[in-house]
C-alpha cells in the first residue's frame, strides 16, 4: 500500500512546505485560541520543528529525525490541552496555509488528511 503523502516532498518542494508551514504561523499570533499555546520566545523555534517534521514525513530529508529523534506527538504535545475546538481550529488554519501558498487540491486532500488524523490523535480531551 502507497503512502499518501510520502511522495509530497517531490511533488512540492521544500521550499513549498516550508512556505505552507511559515503561512501557518503567520496566523498563530493573533488567533485567540491557538495563539496562547504557542511559545511567544520561540515562535521561530516551533516553525522550524513543525517545518523539519512535515518535510520528513512527506518524503524529505529526515531533518527533524536527526536533530530531535522520534517525534513522540502526544507526548510533546501533552501538556497542552487540546479538545476538538483547539483541533478543529489548528486545521483551519493550516487548511488557510495550504491555500495561502496554493497548494494543489490533488496534494491538499491528502495533506489535511493526514494532518487531520495527527491532529485528531493530539487529542488529550473530548
């Protein structure tokens, strides 16, 4: 079975991804929900984590592996309160991203969903 979005590395680019994931936290400040749970000292810091990890797993060069190890999701994400109004609102506004940057709907799809089963699995709370 193929990996969908293993492949999304090629298809896009680097400089893609990391673009998408820059127009997500040009977002994160201001918002009122997302906004308090990101580190304003390392706003910068996060962006590059996130970026690392998503170009790895579409098929990029293991960057986040390397610098961080396994990513251990829900537990660098536990001590964060996350419902499903903090998870719906996280993928609406990596879905702006996607558009932001002009994402192709046939690399999109499978991009929010798998980030949507991610961020579903952050999940510490109904």
């Amino acid at each position: 079975m193929q990996d969908p979005v293993g492949n999304l590395y090629a298809a896009l680019g680097e400089e893609k991804i990391r673009a998408m994931v820059a127009a997500f936290y040009k977002q994160v400040p201001d918002d009122p929900l997302m906004g308090p749970m990101y580190p304003k000292d390392d706003l910068s810091g996060a962006e590059e984590r996130l970026a690392d990890f998503i170009v790895g797993r579409f098929g990029g060069p293991p960057v986040y592996m390397e610098k961080r190890g396994h990513p251990r999701l829900r537990m660098r994400h536990n001590r964060f309160s996350i419902g499903e109004l903090e998870r719906d609102r996280w993928m609406e506004l990596m879905t702006k991203a996607t558009e932001e940057v002009a994402i192709p709907e046939e690399h999109r799809t499978p991009m929010l969903q798998f980030f949507y089963g991610v961020a579903d699995m952050m999940r510490n709370r109904p």
